[in-house]
C-alpha cells in the first residue's frame, strides 16, 4: 500500500476544514492573526515559590512570531534554505517552549528535526546539534562521538518571542507537503535499542482527524473529549516523547491550553500538585508514577482544588489499582482512562470506559485495531491491518509509517474483560517481550506483581525476573532517602499480598528478592518506564547469587 495515496478523509460539507490536510504552520498563522492573544501554553516558573505559583504565559501570537523567528535563524546559520528535505539537524533542551518553536520552524524551512534517543546517538545522523544552554555538556558529549556534528546553543524563549521578526511564509500546498519527512523520533526503547520513525506531516495531522471519528451513541470518544476548545490540560510527559510531540500539535489543531511543570525539573508528583492548586485543571495526562504519587501522597489536600477536573489520564504503563479506585471513589466528576499507543502507531481510538471497569480499555468499533489470539488462549496482541474504507485510513498510522507491511505487529498484550455486558473492553497485560519463562516450562507475566508494588511509598520500582530458572525473584528500588537495610521485612507483607494474587509457580520467595543500590538506578525509557532488559542487566551478579540459592 502506498502512504502516499491513501489518505482522504471525507468532509461533512465544504464549508469546513480540510480536516486532515491542514498543515500546522498555516494553522498556527492563520489562528495568530485571527485571535492573537490566546494563550496556548502555560508553564510554572519554579515549585520553590508559594502557591499558587509564578507562570508564563505564551500566547498563539507570540509563538507564531517565535517560529518565524526560528525560521529565519536557521536558514542564517545554516547559510542557505534547503531545496530539498533531506538537511537534518537536532535539538536536545529543556522542556521548554522552544521545543514547540523548533518543532514548527522546522517544517517552515523544510528541514527534518531530529529528537536523538540519548541511549543511542549514533543510530541517525545529522549536520547540527542545537541545545539550550544547560545542556552544553551533552551537547559536547555528542559531538566527541560524531565528530563532524556541528554544535550550538539556541537562543533563549523570549528572544524568539520578543524581537521583531517578518513573516516566513509556508506556501505549500497539502498534496505537495503531506510527505515531506518532517521530524525523526525514536521508539522509547522499551523492549530493546530504540528505533528511529520518520515522521511526516501526514503523521503529525494524525490529531486533526480526531473530529472525523465516528460517533458512537451513548458514548464519549477519548480523543475529542479531553482537548476540547478553551479547555486547559496538565501534561507531565516529556516533550520530545510521542505524547510531548501530539499535544504540541493538537493544541494547535484544537485551540486548548496545555499546562506545564517547570522546564528544568522532571514531571513528579509535587509538581503536578502545585499547578493544581495554581491554576484551573480541566484534564491531566501523566506517566503511572507521578499519578501514583500525586494521589497517593497529595491527595486530601488536592481535592478541593479539583473541582475543574474533568479527566485523568495515564500512558506509558499500567495504574495500580489502589491509585484508580480512590480517584474513583473520591472524585466522582472526574472520568478516569488510559491513553494507548506508540511511537510507530500514534495513538488509538478509544471510548471512555465505565468508572467501575477504568482499568479497562475500549476501543473503537469502526477503526480500532485488531487483537488476534495468542498460544496463550486468554491473551490477545494488538495487530495493526490497512482499514478498508479508505476515508478512515488515518487511524492506520503505522500503514503510513511502514507501507511495506501487510500488518504491523505491536507486541502490546491485552485480555479481554470476562464481566458479562463488558466483553467489549480489554485490560493491558504487558507486552510479548515481557513474558517470563521458567525452566519448567511455566510462564509469569511480571506486571502483576510489579503492579502491585507498584503505588507502595517506599518503593521506586520493581522488576520481576526467573527467565531460564526454576523461580521467580524480586528487584526492588527504594525511593530516594530509604534506607536498604531492613527494606525487605517492611515490604514482606506487600510482596505476600501480591504471591496471593498470582499462580503458584509465579510467587516470589523471601530469599530471592534483591535490593537496588542508589549508584545504580534502573533504566527508564523516556516515557518513565522500567527498561526490564538493561535494568536486570546491570544486577546480573547479584541475580545469580540469590538465584543459586
């Protein structure tokens, strides 16, 4: 199948938006000159002052001025305008801002961004690297690796937005954009060396489409309800991440507001409870962690200040079940739901669950994906095929991104809900990749006892590991300023609690669990989640150990 031929969303009447082949520069101006002074993104300052906090505020005005901005310093620095999209360069920052700017300026010129995995610099290249200036470091670290890249700091946020700056003009039509090589990702790296995936402006109108879903009566469709027009939502995702790159195109196809924590901290659970009680929140969108953290630690507190939530969010890994349930019971206006996707995919189609089955997923009638049986019969894989009506063939991002393949194979697993009137919906299992098998044959899925642990106060993480043994064992990472000695008699009885919800052959014993030390914090792919693989890795010898026991 061609990605070139395949995309034609049909229109309701002609008086709408081409939705689906609008390219986002000419949307962005277009919304610029129409309503200047929207605020389009909002970011804390620091969590050290008092609340409510200190925030920028940047309006569709001024970043339209900023990726102009951009547009013609990268065309000065780099000597001359393309007149081809193969010039690559890159970009590692803050999460600030200039993200958006560079994401966009990009597209203007008709150059390719690339988002460099820091896992693995060599696997693409690229003629410069522009960092912002804390980043230096890493900058100079890339460039000893690939000697010929060119290196160079970007100028600040409020440069780009304050000087005077003409018009860049964008003037390419859709059929002649729609694929152009935009922007080069990479897979989180999960399950293995991330991979780079070529995004083009097909794939990044992915979140204008979003109004061509079909409706579903009764129901609410995941990807119009949250970033609804005049709405705000918390994201507490990295910027250079899938979920980073589709808000900062959808809230310009959508006209919402994102909110942000401060550039130079990571998303945490302090953070998200700040803004919180700082500004209005209509919906968050947070990695399992922080969510846990938020309302786990924060969450008396925080209610009053929630009277504005209509959504939260998780991607990147499964919740755990205590996290859920109080979010449940404690904030009935509020409807809780996964957002499933990936790099390679973009994300799926879903309808908001029932609040008594959030745990679960329901996708799509029209154009979900299609789960197909596994060798175990309760485990289904998520496999993406070619739509056959044409006119929905957006929801087959990865047709787009690999036209070569009959079908593209996720490896995402999922079990159907056993409820009667709710077969319908599917809870996420893991992935093929993390199915551990024991020398006698047995397999465990680890994400149910590591799901389990997964919300406790003391712990960071946890990685179940058995492969090729006759047991399965423990990895556990303490939270920073727990002490390691005795960790494991104050979890006993958690871990006894998890053994009880698992098969006998998947219980963990008291002497094959091991504590991580702080020097060696487990790997985390830049969605948040535990690099099993690399992680059990570098605790090789000490799996040993406890393994011969």
């Amino acid at each position: 199948m061609e990605a070139s031929s395949s995309f034609h969303p049909q229109h309701l009447n002609e008086n709408r938006p081409n939705y689906g082949e609008r390219l986002l520069p000419q949307v962005l101006d277009t919304w610029a000159a129409e309503d200047p002074d929207y605020i389009v993104g909002i970011m804390a300052k620091s969590i050290t002052h008092p609340i409510p906090l200190s925030f920028i505020h940047l309006s569709v005005s001024q970043l339209a001025n900023a990726v102009n901005y951009m547009a013609h310093w990268l065309d000065r620095t780099f000597g001359t305008k393309p007149q081809i999209t193969t010039e690559t360069f890159a970009f590692i920052g803050l999460q600030d801002f200039r993200y958006w700017v560079i994401y966009f300026a990009s597209i203007k010129t008709g150059r390719r961004l690339l988002l460099p995995s820091p896992r693995n610099p060599n696997n693409t290249s690229c003629k410069a690297l522009f960092y912002t200036g804390s980043l230096v470091s890493q900058a100079e670290a890339l460039q000893n690796l690939l000697s010929d890249l060119q290196i160079s700091p970007l100028p600040s946020l409020d440069e780009m937005i304050l000087s005077e700056t003409p018009h860049y003009p964008y003037t390419k039509t859709w059929t002649e954009a729609k694929d152009d090589v935009i922007m080069i990702v990479h897979t989180s790296g999960s399950t293995g060396d991330p991979k780079p995936i070529y995004y083009t402006n097909t794939v990044l109108a992915r979140a204008d489409c979003d109004v061509l879903t079909p409706p579903v009566e009764g129901r609410e469709l995941v990807n119009t309800t949250l970033c609804k027009k005049e709405k705000t939502c918390f994201v507490g995702s990295s910027m250079f991440h899938l979920s980073g790159i589709l808000f900062s195109t959808a809230v310009i196809f959508g006209s919402f507001t994102v909110v942000y924590g401060p550039a130079d901290e990571l998303p945490s659970g302090d953070i998200t409870a700040a803004v919180a009680k700082s500004v209005p929140i209509n919906g968050m969108v947070l990695v399992p962690s922080v969510c846990d953290s938020v309302f786990t630690e924060d969450r008396r507190e925080l209610v009053p200040y929630l009277s504005d939530l209509e959504h939260v969010c998780w991607l990147g890994g499964p919740l755990s079940h205590s996290t859920g349930e109080w979010i449940i019971a404690n904030l009935p206006h509020t409807k809780l739901w996964q957002i499933f996707g990936s790099t390679e995919s973009n994300l799926l189609p879903l309808l908001i669950p029932p609040r008594s089955h959030w745990q679960y997923m329901e996708f799509h009638p029209v154009i979900g994906p299609t789960l197909v049986p596994t060798a175990d019969p309760e485990l289904f894989e998520v496999v993406h095929r070619p739509h056959p009506d044409q006119k929905f063939a957006w929801a087959r991002q990865t047709c787009y991104l690999f036209p070569e393949l009959d079908e593209y194979r996720s490896r995402d697993l999922l079990r159907r809900c056993l409820d009667p009137g709710f077969e319908n919906l599917w809870k996420f299992e893991g992935r093929v990749d993390d199915i551990i098998v024991l020398s006698n044959g047995f397999k465990v899925n680890p994400m149910h006892m590591e799901m389990h642990l997964q919300a406790h106060p003391l712990l960071q993480g946890s990685v179940v590991f058995g492969e090729g043994h006759i047991a399965c064992g423990l990895l556990l990472e303490p939270k920073e300023g727990v002490v390691r000695e005795g960790l494991v008699e104050q979890l006993w009885e958690d871990v006894e609690a998890a053994n009880n919800l698992v098969p006998e052959h998947a219980r963990v014993p008291r002497k094959k669990i091991v504590v991580a030390c702080p020097e060696r914090s487990f790997v985390r792919a830049s969605k948040g989640t535990v690099v099993r693989k690399l992680t059990l890795e570098m605790y090789r010898k000490e799996i040993q150990k406890v393994q011969n026991i």
